[in-house]
C-alpha cells in the first residue's frame, strides 16, 4: 500500500509446511511488515514466521548481506514475546537505491538465516525476503497548477517549535513542499518565520543555519550555511546561488540556496538547523543582528544598514567568536531552534 505521503507498507505471509506441528495460538496475520519512515525503514518479524510452531531466534534475522550482518542497526532486537525488529536507516545494510522521474525506492533483503542444532545441523533453509520503501519524488518547479502535499501533523511539530519555523517552499514561494528528494544542485527555497501573537512587532534574523547526516547538529560532519550572527557565507563558495531573499514582512526571511553531498560520505539525508531570533520592529540592524548577503566583493545587508562589514572576520559585541550561538543581549526578545529534514540529495545521472 502507498499512503498519502508516498511511502509504501509491504507485508508478507510464509508457506505453511504442512508436515510441521502448528501452534495453538495461530495467527492469520503477516509474518513480517515493513514501515517506511522519512529517514528509517522499519521490519517487524514474528517469532513463529513460517506459521509452524517453531519459532525463529533475533541472531537467526538480519538485514541484508552477510557483510552487514554483524552491524547492530542490521540485527533484529527483541520487541516482546513473539517479535522482533529491525530499524535502520534507508541507506544502512546495503540498501539499494533507485531513483526514476516520479519516485524514490530503497530496496533491501531480509535474510532468515538457519542456525545450526546442538549437533550441526538444521532442519530449516535460508530465506530470503526482499522489502523497500517507495517515495514520490518532490519537484520544486515554479508551477501553480501542480497540487503540492501537505506536511504531516507530526512534521510540522518537529519544524515549529514555540512560534518559529523553517519551510520548505516552492519555488515561486506560493506554497510549503514535502521535504523529500532532490538532485545535487537544485535550488532550495526556505523560508524563516515567527508567528507568535506579536509578530506583526517582531523583525525575524536568521543566526546561524548548519547542514548535517544527522538531527544532531553538533554531528561531524557538518557545514555552515549561515554563521557569524546572519552572514551567508555559503554564497561565497564558486557555484552558489545562495542568497536572503528582500523582505515580504519583517517577521519571516527567505533564503535560497543549492543543494549539495558531504564529500566521500555515500549517506544523501541531509538537515538542516537553524538559529531563529526576533528583535523589535523598530530595532535597527546591528553586527549581531543582521541578514547579509555576499556579492562579491563585499557583504550587503538585506535591511539595507551597513553593517556586515564583520563578515569577513568576526562578528560580536566584545570580539568573541560565537559561532551558531545566540547572544544574551537585551535587543533580542525571543529564540528557538528549528530543524528541517531529512532532504534526500541524489547525484545527477
């Protein structure tokens, strides 16, 4: 089945062996069940999974090849009395990937291994049970006759904590996409708000934003997409098209930006953290306070002030480097942090 957020549930029912006592607490149900996550593929395996009464042990089930077989993410666990589960990421295990013009499908084999009796041998044959996970693609086309999916409930929770939030928008910024998969330098348009009952008072600043593997933002490995209290330093890396966007209102800020891979690392989901801040309306713009773009050679506040000078050095109060942190400073009224992710990145074929 496919849901309607495009990711599909497999299940899969064994052949009896007739020969093979039965339990007495038969269940009619599938023997093993895939559910596919944003990031995670998730196999429940019951015990008794040929349906004969004789009941599979954790070490005998593993996900993928024999290499990946001692990986704990790839090792079954028990999850009560009559099951087990195994919980990797998409592409953990030796997880296949295909990608065509509509979809997103990760492939992998479940393998029922048949460990050996007190005396060598078995009774039971390897298995082997192919499962994936498909997704529909997103596109990030200008278009206002594509219908677009809507977030899940539980997503946009995770995307806006208190009253701020980060989305990913379309590309004629008319409506929020699902975060899904993308090719390595496609343009990303994301959009910074506060939404508290007195946004229509509040200026919103982007601190810090920091891409990771992870939603841990501390991970390694990282990299820095806006740092330095509002200076977009990925624009100038050779080939960017990173940029803050001019102002629809003071208490949201747009960004653009080109996706990209973490050199020499084969894991394509990225997130991203951001730092979100808000001042008074009336406040001006300051070196901790600001939305610079670069345009070579020099940096340009979106505000208009001149003040991204530091850009290029160090930018706080007292000269301390406080990168991806925010100061205690009296002019800021209210601070989260936002995360948004996974964004499936694929190379270009």
């Amino acid at each position: 089945m496919i849901d309607a957020e495009g990711r599909e549930y497999k299940s899969a029912n064994f052949p009896t062996d007739a020969g093979y006592p039965r339990s007495p607490q038969r269940n009619d149900g599938p023997t093993v069940r895939v559910q596919c996550t944003a990031a995670s593929m998730i196999i429940v395996v019951k015990a008794d999974i040929y349906k004969n009464g004789f009941l599979v042990s954790a070490e005998e089930l593993s996900l993928g090849e024999s290499e990946h077989s001692q990986s704990t993410q790839c090792r079954a666990v028990a999850a009560g009395d009559s099951e087990y589960i195994i919980e990797a990421e998409l592409q953990d295990c030796g997880s296949k990937l295909t990608v065509s013009n509509d979809s997103v499908i990760y492939s992998n084999e479940l393998i029922i291994s048949a460990a050996a009796g007190s005396h060598g041998i078995t009774r039971r044959a390897r298995a082997v049970v192919p499962v994936s996970c498909h997704y529909k693609r997103t596109h990030l086309a200008s278009s206002t006759d594509h219908q677009q999916q809507q977030l899940p409930p539980s997503l946009l929770e995770k995307l806006s904590p208190a009253a701020f939030s980060l989305k990913l928008m379309t590309g004629d910024w008319t409506g929020e996409v699902l975060p899904e998969a993308l090719y390595i330098g496609d343009l990303l348009h994301l959009e910074a708000s506060y939404t508290g009952p007195d946004s229509g008072q509040r200026r919103l600043f982007i601190d810090s934003c920091v891409a990771t593997l992870s939603r841990d933002a501390t991970s390694d490995p990282s990299y820095y997409i806006v740092e330095n209290h509002g200076c977009l330093v990925d624009a100038t890396e050779e080939e960017s098209n990173a940029r803050f966007l001019p102002r629809r209102r003071a208490s949201s800020l747009q960004l653009q930006l080109n996706t990209f891979l973490f050199h020499d690392d084969s894991r394509n989901s990225i997130f991203i953290t951001c730092q979100l801040k808000v001042t008074s309306v009336m406040q001006m713009s300051s070196s901790i306070n600001k939305a610079c773009n670069f345009v070579h050679p020099r940096w340009v506040n979106v505000d208009r002030s001149d003040v991204c000078q530091c850009c290029s050095s160090i930018c706080s109060p007292d000269s301390t480097n406080l990168r991806g942190q925010i100061p205690e400073v009296s002019d800021i009224i209210a601070s989260g942090t936002v995360t948004l992710g996974p964004l499936m990145v694929f190379p270009r074929r």
